[in-house]
C-alpha cells in the first residue's frame, strides 16, 4: 500500500497516510481538525545504465569516418 503525505490548509501540520490507492482521501487534521489536502511530489527520473554519449547515437560508418551525425543533415 502506498504511503501518502497530507497537509492542514489550517495549521499547516504534515502527516502520513497509509492508503489503498482507491481509498477515500483524508479530509480532517488530526491535529487541529481542519481541512486536509494532499500533497502532490514530482516523480524523481533516475537513468540506470552506462549513461548517454555522443557514441550512443551515431551509425556505425560515422564512427568509422569519425565524422559526427547532425539531426537533419
């Protein structure tokens, strides 16, 4: 189950839920009783692997010439 974090439009206290992902939302502090919303995080990107060179996107007879490949060209 994911965990979600709220915060009070009241007092400003965050807090953690743990929740099915179609559970109801969590509308209440539990500090102050006030309304409650969820926040919203930006998904991180984490690239895996050898990485990304100019090597990576050239044909082979480019490489061969040592001549670089230009979009559009």
């Amino acid at each position: 189950m994911p965990i979600y974090e709220y915060e009070c439009s009241v007092c400003r206290h965050h807090f953690d839920r743990k929740q099915r992902f179609d559970a109801e939302t969590v509308a209440i502090c539990p500090q102050c009783q006030g309304k409650a919303q969820r926040v919203i995080f930006s998904v991180p990107v984490i690239f895996k692997g050898s990485g990304f060179y100019v090597t990576d996107h050239r044909k082979p007879d480019d490489i061969a010439k040592g001549e670089k490949s230009m979009p559009g060209k």
